[in-house]
C-alpha cells in the first residue's frame, strides 16, 4: 500500500498544509502527479507531494497517527507534470510570498493543467478543423455560396474558424461541394520565417557579449539606449548557451511583445522555438507546455508566466525591458518573474541578464553595489540620431487653442505635416489615466498630501480626498490652495477619447487602437501591429505597451498626448513610471532612416521626470530620483509588504485590521514600521470592504516569522480574506 502527501485544490491559505491518504490501485504514481480525492465530502483535485511504500494496514495508521485515512479515488496523470526544480520553485514562491503552494501551482501551470476539476474535461490533443474543396462545379449555388466556394477552392482548404458562416458552410456541406477533416494540431504553428544569419556585431555588443560570457557572475543588468542592439546580444548568448546543450527561457513584458521575439529567436534558431502567452489557447498552451516538458525545443518565448516553463537544464534566463511593471503578478501569489527567474537561475546555475533602457531604479541600485554585474550599450547602433524633442506646456494659452483643449497647436502642425508627407504617427497616453486626481488649471499646482507629498486621490462616493499611502483625507477644496483658482479640475485621458479627438481634427485619416481592451480579443495586438507596420493606418493611438520594443521604421512623430499623468497618481513609483514612459516613447520615433520627432504635452513641463525622460538623461534622472527614495525612504532603500484584509463586513474587516496592526507593532515595530489601515483606492468590490496595512523594513528575516504568524491566525477566519503582496508595486 501506498502512503500519499498530498496538497488539496483550494487557495485558503489555512489548507496549505498536507494531507494523507493511502492507495492500493495499480496505477503508476509519484511526487508531481494529480490525483482525485474526497475531500469535505466532495471530490477535489490534489498534487501528490510525496509517496513512501508502507506494510501497515489503514487500522494501523490510523492508531498511529490518531486520525482516519481515506483512499485516493483515481490517479489523473500518467506522467509527471512538474519535475523536482519546479515541485521546489513551489515552495520557495511560497516562502517568499507568503503564498499557498496550491496558488503557486494554479499560477504555474497552463489552463487546461490546472488543478481544477473543470480541467479535467479540458482537451488533451487539440483537433483542427478544415474546410476542404470536393467540386467546384457552381450550379444552383447562390452568389454568397459561389463567393465561398471559389475562395476554398483558391484557398485549397481553410481552416473552419476562418469560415464566417455557418449557414453557407452547412448548405456547401450538404451539396457535396466541400468536406470537413480534422487533424491533430500537435503543435501550434508558428509562421513560416525565413532563416537569418547573425548579424556581424558591433565593437560594443561583442564586448558586452564577451563580459557576460565570460564572467562567472550570475545576474547581468544589460543597460543599453533604445535601438543600442540588446536582442542581437540576447541571440548571440542564447546561441552559446545552447551549443552547450542547455537551454534558454526569454521573458517579454506584455504579450504585445512576443510576435516580435519569436521572430527573432525563430529566424535565428528554426523549429527549436516555444512560446507561451496568454494569447494562446488552452489546448495550444498544453500542447507547447508537454512540448517543452518532453524537452523538444530549447528555448521558450513569453510573457510573464513563461518563467514557469518546464525547461530543464537552464543555461540563461533573460527579461527584456526588465524595468516594466507587468512582470509583476498583481493577484495572489503576486510573484515577480524577476525574483523567480533568479531562483530558477540559482537551482541551474545559470545566467540571468536583465535587458533595459531604463533599468527599473532596484535593479540598477544592485548592478551599483555589485549584487548584479552591470553591463552597457552606451551607443545606438550606426550612432543614429535621437529625435528631436519638443516639451508643450499645456498651462501657456499660447499653446492652445479653442479648436481642441488634447491636442496643442505644434502637435496638430506637426501631425499635419506628417500625414502629408506620408509617414506615420504613434500618438501615446498613459494606461493609468482615469479620472482620479486633481490639479489646477491655472497654476498647474496637483493637490498633494502634507505628510506624503504625493498626489491626492479623489473618491467620488464621498467627495474627500485621500491619501493612498497614510491615512490623511480632506474636503474637496473649492479653490486652489496656490492661487486660488476655482478652476480645479479632475484628470483623465482615455485612448477612445484621444482617437475621437484625432478623427474630429483630421477627418478621414485612418487610426488604429490598442489598450488593455484590446488584448482581451484573442491575436487583436499582433493584428493591430502587423496592420500599422503594413501602413494599413496613418495613426496608432495606445497606452505604455505600444511605448516599448516595436520598431516601425516609418513612424517619424510620436506625440505623448499627456505625459504627467503618472506623476500625480498615487505611487512612490510616480516619477520613475513617467520617465520611462517619455524615455521608451521618444525612442520609437526615427527608427528608420528618416530623422524623428517627438511632441511630449504636459501641465508639468518642470518636473525632472519630464524633462529628463525628454533629453533621455538616466543618469540624472537616477541620481535625483534615488535622492527622493532616501527622504522617503522608499524602495529600494526599504523594501515594502502590502496586506489587503477584505471581508463583506465593514466593522469586521475595519476592527480586525486596527488588532493586526497594533499587535505588528508590538511585535515588529522596532524593525519595521507599520502604515495604516488605511482606504485603498477601491475601498469597497462587490460588495466585499477592504482595508490595507503596509509595513516597510530593511531586513525581511525579523519581520517574516510575524507575517505567518498573521497568516496562521487570521488564515482560519473565514470572515476576513487576507491578501499579502510582497514587494507591491502601487502602495
Ligand atoms: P534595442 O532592443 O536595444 O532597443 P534592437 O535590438 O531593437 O535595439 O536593435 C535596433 C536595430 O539595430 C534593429 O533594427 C536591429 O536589427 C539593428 N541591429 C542590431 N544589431 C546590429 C548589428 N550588429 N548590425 C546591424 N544592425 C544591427
Ligand atoms: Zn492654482
Ligand atoms: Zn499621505
């Protein structure tokens, strides 16, 4: 008989310990399998974490152990789905993020692998359908049929997805002119590149090649300006790492992100390429997945949960724009894939090279003290110029007038100049636009809070504002505190607004979207760039994610419609997001052979995240913004942990956070101080209050032992749902 330890489906962290069973089936089971228990009187799903042979009968154990076992009802798998690196990658995000292991695994693991039980029904092998020709003889067939049919017929055969109609297919069907096939779609299919030969490196990149080759440190910050060639160096380390026979894990920061890459990695290395994004479907996820696990290629492309694919023997893990914020999970475990990537990189001794134009200002305060090896590329290859930068102040009338209060007078002269000139225009918003803060229309003064000095946030419910990050609320002033303005105004800038604002000014031109709405579709992006690279569009209007890593060679304007939104949101990271926002934006113009322009229109024309984003000055930018950190003592001087406490309950949820944090305080307050509770900026979802404490500390070894001891007495009461988001990045 079988004794099993097993973790049950369920992402309460009070269930995150072991459970026992036994099994006597004959089926093959080890650590890594799924298996189907009762648990509560229902059927659950469970990861085995470990089996050991015993002589003892159910009676036996029972006496041993004081409590009764049941048997295991079904083994669900017939090979392993996680190998031991991964089983242990569980327990260190766990460790580290104060997270069940079960929601470690739910994040780990493709949809369809889930340990769900709805996954169980989810497909195993994934069947395409085909439409294929039979006759192409015409008669009795009405126009729409024969539109249909001589499109097959061009076509040969086109998939049945592609086929819009279901009623034209299903009279084609019965008049025997086509036929349907299936075929088992054991991979996903990636477009047909063509192969590329490396590109000869410049004296740079070779030099920052060599470094990192041969070094035996572990974490690489490749710190190099837009268009200095990082991918080219990417390949070429990739390149090495594989003729070793290892293999290579290349993380994107937002699925917009990946077509590109996987170009580049499968031009340069054909047929050993696997991607995983969340664009995929569930059966393609699972069949790249079981690829990757059965070790048929050697490098993975992807977004975010990429980092979790199952390669084994890892040589290099690289994240490209490592500066960006989606590499960060934003619910539970909210790991970061840069802190998983150097876990991974310790378990295989491998090499991590975190790539940025704008190194996010924790991993270049470790390339300075030595904790990363810094590496540059100080150059744009062929020494291309920069674009020229243009700052509109919005506050000067003089650069506005009564046709638009969006779009200033040189923006519209220079957008009208492009367009007559054929070229193409990138005009970008920042995604954290709502409506939500207040400044002056006036004087341009954002109303801050005394003891935080970061923006104010309005709540609408009640009318006050408040602070995000201490406890300070105030009225809603009627004049502005500077110059007493009455003109206070509440900032906000959508993408849909901008595009209508575009097509009122320049009637007829032809504009392309893509937002956080646009990803939801599965394949929009890739199809949304593919369709401005082809110049099917004059003008891509976007949030952040069009800022980075595209290269449009004939977009020769980019206009930030709004930089400084991100400056007056509620976040210590404010200023660092606006910069990199400018920085990564002007970059995209004038990446062909033409020079480009940049118009950057701001209320905020001073700010040094403005201004230094504009002349793409990190250094500067970096010294100054660390010198805000300190006085704050923000990260990366302090490290942070956010705990939301959530209940239907407002009284509950209210006196429980007060208990929590005077009991941290007693406990923890001499190495840690303890903010809050506090409202966060949606106090109430669906109907479910919540209430957050934050704690900042240098040293995470006297403050973890408290957080699970917080874990393991309020994990038990059912009223209050804990959350805890280590290192979070909007408090
Ligand atoms: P980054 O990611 O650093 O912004 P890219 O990797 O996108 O820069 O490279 C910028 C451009 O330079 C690309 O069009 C790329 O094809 C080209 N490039 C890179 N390396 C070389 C090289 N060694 N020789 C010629 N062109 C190169
Ligand atoms: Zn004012
Ligand atoms: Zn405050």
């Amino acid at each position: 008989m079988l004794l099993l330890e097993v973790l049950i489906e369920h992402a309460a962290l009070a269930l995150d310990r072991p459970f026992s069973y036994v099994y006597r089936g004959k089926k093959p089971v080890q650590k890594g399998y799924r298996v189907l228990v009762t648990f509560n009187h229902r059927p659950s799903v469970a990861y085995v974490l470990s089996v050991t042979e015993t002589d003892k009968t159910v009676a036996q154990l029972e006496e041993e152990r004081g409590f009764s076992f049941s048997e295991i009802l079904d083994v669900l798998d017939e090979e392993k789905l996680l190998n031991d690196e991964l089983m242990t990658l569980v327990d260190e995000i766990a460790e580290k993020y104060f997270a069940p292991r079960i929601s470690v695994l739910q994040a780990m693991l493709p949809p369809s692998l889930k340990p769900r039980l709805s996954s169980l029904k989810a497909p195993k092998i994934a069947y395409e359908a085909y439409v294929d020709v039979l006759s192409d003889d015409e008669t009795d067939l009405t126009p729409k049929q024969i539109e249909w049919l001589r499109l097959v017929v061009r076509e040969k055969r086109i998939r049945k997805k592609d086929f819009r109609s279901d009623t034209i297919l299903k009279t084609l069907l019965e008049k025997k002119r086509v036929k349907l096939s299936y075929e088992e779609k054991t991979r996903l299919v990636l477009p047909e590149f063509r192969e590329q030969k490396p590109k000869s490196l410049t004296h740079e990149q070779q030099a920052a090649v060599d470094a990192i080759w041969e070094s035996s440190d572990s974490v690489y910050l490749l710190e190099g300006v837009t268009g200095s060639g990082k991918t080219e160096v990417y390949l070429t380390l990739s390149e090495k790492v594989m003729a070793q026979g290892k293999t290579v894990l290349m993380l994107v920061p937002e699925i917009a992100l990946t077509p590109i890459m996987v170009e580049y990695f499968s031009r340069r290395f054909k047929g050993r390429v696997a991607i995983l994004h969340s664009e995929l479907t569930p059966a393609e996820k699972y069949d790249e997945y079981r690829r990757i696990a059965r070790g048929e290629c050697q490098v993975v492309v992807g977004a975010r949960s990429a980092i979790f694919a199952p390669l084994s023997n890892i040589g290099l893990l690289i994240l490209d724009e490592e500066h960006v914020e989606s590499y960060k999970q934003d619910t539970m475990p909210y790991y970061h894939a840069r802190d998983v990537a150097l876990m991974r990189a310790a378990h295989f001794n491998a090499k991590v090279v975190l790539g940025s134009a704008t190194p996010s200002l924790e991993s270049r305060a470790r390339a300075l003290k030595g904790n990363y090896r810094h590496v540059r590329l100080p150059h744009r290859i062929n020494e291309k110029e920069l674009p020229e930068t243009t700052i509109v102040d919005l506050l000067n009338p003089m650069n506005l007038d009564r046709e638009s209060v969006m779009f200033s007078l040189s923006l519209r002269q220079k957008m009208k100049e492009t367009l007559a000139k054929g070229e193409q225009i990138v005009l970008l918003v920042n995604r954290r636009g709502y409506s939500s803060y207040v400044s002056c229309r006036s004087c341009g003064h954002a109303l801050k809070c005394p003891n935080c000095d970061i923006s104010l946030t309005y709540h609408k419910e009640d009318g006050m504002l408040k602070c995000h990050h201490c406890d300070h609320v105030e009225m809603m002033p009627k004049k502005c505190p500077e110059c007493g303005s009455t003109h206070l105004s509440k900032q906000g800038f959508g993408t849909e607004k901008i595009e209508e604002e575009v097509q009122r000014l320049f009637p007829g031109v032809k504009t392309l979207r893509l937002d956080s709405d646009s990803t939801k579709v599965r394949n929009r992006v890739a199809q949304v760039l593919e369709s401005f690279r082809k110049h099917e569009a004059d003008i891509l209007i976007g949030t952040q994610m069009i800022a980075k890593g595209h290269d449009f060679p004939n977009v020769t304007l980019v206009g930030i419609v709004l930089a400084d939104i991100g400056l007056t949101l509620p976040s210590y990271r404010s200023a660092e997001r606006t910069f990199q926002l400018i920085t990564q934006a002007v970059g995209r113009a004038g990446r062909g052979d033409k020079k480009g322009i940049a118009v950057i229109q701001t209320y905020m024309p001073t700010h040094y995240a403005v201004t230094l984003g504009a002349s793409q000055n990190y250094e500067t930018f970096f010294a100054k913004e660390m010198a805000m950190r300190k006085i704050q003592q923000s990260p990366p001087y302090t490290y942070l942990i956010g705990i939301t406490l959530s209940s239907k309950d407002e009284d509950t949820v209210v006196s429980t956070a007060y208990a929590l944090s005077e009991s941290l305080i007693k406990e923890i307050g001499s190495v840690a101080t303890i903010l809050g509770p506090t409202t966060p900026f949606i106090p109430i979802l669906n109907g479910i209050h919540r209430r957050v404490l934050l704690l900042k500390y240098k040293k995470i070894e006297p403050v973890a032992p408290a957080i699970q001891r917080v874990v393991a007495t309020l994990g038990t009461k059912s009223q209050v749902h804990l959350a805890i988001d280590v290192d979070p990045i909007d408090f």
